[in-house]
C-alpha cells in the first residue's frame, strides 16, 4: 500500500511540475504537436478512404461489365 502511495505522490509531483512552468512553452509545443498530428492523421485518413472508394468503384465497374 506504501508502494503505491508514492508511485502516486510521484505521480501527482510531475503533474504539478508540468502544470506550474513559469514558460508555458511545454503546454504551447504539446498542443501544437498534437494538432499537427492529428491533422496529419485526418489527411492520411481521407487518402485512404479515398483510395478505397475508387477501387471499389471499379471492382463495381468490372463485376458490370463482365456480368451482363
């Protein structure tokens, strides 16, 4: 119980740490990244789904075609 009392004060001290920066330039490139990546993520998505929409269309298009 002792151990994880500390793991959770240790816890709860770099969190206090990170959250009081005098600079905020932690917060500010954290945010900045994570914008960035999940900006990147989205655009990455819609390729694929793209792509995959397009293939699609033409497995439709052949199956079509060589059906009737």
């Amino acid at each position: 119980m002792n151990k994880f009392k500390n793991i959770f004060n240790k816890i709860k001290y770099k969190i206090a740490e990170f959250v009081s920066d005098e600079y905020g330039g932690n917060l500010v490139e954290y945010a900045l990244l994570l914008g960035f990546a999940l900006f990147v993520f989205f655009i990455i998505i819609g390729v694929i789904t793209s792509i995959l929409n397009w293939t699609m269309g033409l497995s439709n298009d052949f199956f079509t075609i060589i059906g009737g």
